[in-house]
C-alpha cells in the first residue's frame, strides 16, 4: 500500500534575530531574508575493496555552513561582527498533508558561529542592495514545530540527525 507523505511547498516568510546573551532580539534583523542551510557532509575515508571505495564517517562532519542574504538596512549589520555570533531564523512554511488539506507550519533554526565575511551591497539605481553572509557553524538546530530535524554541537560532540545520535556507538567507547 502506497503510504503519502506530507508535501512542502511555498515559504511565506523567513525572519532572522540576533542573539546576544542567549536571548534573541525582539526585532528582527531582516523580515524577507533568505537562509540557505547547510548540507550535511561526512568526512571520508578511502578503503581499497577491488579498488577504492570511499565510505563516510557517521561521526564525523565536513564542514558546516550556511548563507544569510537580507535586505540592506541599518539593523542587518547586526547580523555580523568578530567571534561566534548567534542567530534564530524563523519561517513559515505551507503543508499538504496527506489528507489533502493545506496548512502552514512554523520552523525554527538555531545557530551559532563565525561570520566569515561583513558583506557590502552594489549600489545600482532602481534596485535594493542586499547583504550576504556566510557563517561557518559551530551549533545548528532545526524544528519544525517541536520536532527536532537536527541537533549538531561540534563543541560537545552532539550530532542527532532526524532523532538519530550519529555518534552514540562511538561516545559509548569512550
């Protein structure tokens, strides 16, 4: 029996917060910003079966990160600045549920670490400058509603991939 899934279709918004102290900005540092999130990529390793077959690492990640673009404002410049900044990325997303019927649902992406580039925008006439930057992560949750899509810490070796622990067997050696 063929068993439907829930379809994701249009964003309708995406929101992006400053964190400081652990607490994130009541206003947002852009309202129609785009993020585009990391993939995740295991690091590699080369064995030799009937020639080379590269396997991943469960464990152990590439690099991870991910790119912020928002309209130019005097707020978006609080998006960057030297040492492991913060953000909430918030977005509202339309659902069709198997049954047919549409709903939107809200996320949620939790995010830490360092600005690789202080963006500046071109300056055209008739057109809207916008600031693009690029955080290499250090911490990167996803929700969707209350459901954990992924839970990665590279400071505390967390790495839970939809409720998966990728390193639990390796964590429980040691």
């Amino acid at each position: 029996m063929l068993k439907r899934i829930p379809i994701y279709g249009q964003i309708k918004a995406c929101s992006i917060y400053p964190v400081t102290d652990g607490v994130a900005a009541d206003v947002p540092a852009a309202i129609d910003a785009t993020i585009t999130l990391p993939n995740i990529a295991f690091e590699t390793a080369t064995i030799q079966m009937m020639g080379s077959l590269t396997i991943p690492d469960h464990s152990r990640l590439g690099d991870l990160s991910l790119s912020i673009t928002v309209p130019q404002s005097r707020y978006s410049i609080k998006l960057s600045g030297k040492g492991i900044k913060s953000y909430v990325a918030r977005w509202v997303q339309e659902v069709t549920d198997p049954s047919g019927a549409v709903r939107v649902q809200g996320f949620t992406c939790y995010m830490s670490g360092y600005v690789t580039q202080i963006p500046e925008s071109a300056k055209n006439p008739g057109g809207e400058g916008t600031s693009d930057y690029t955080v290499s992560l250090v911490k990167y949750r996803v929700l969707e509603g209350d459901y954990e899509h992924f839970n990665i810490d590279r400071a505390s070796g967390k790495l839970v991939v939809d409720g998966e622990d990728y390193r639990s067997e390796v964590d429980a050696l040691l």
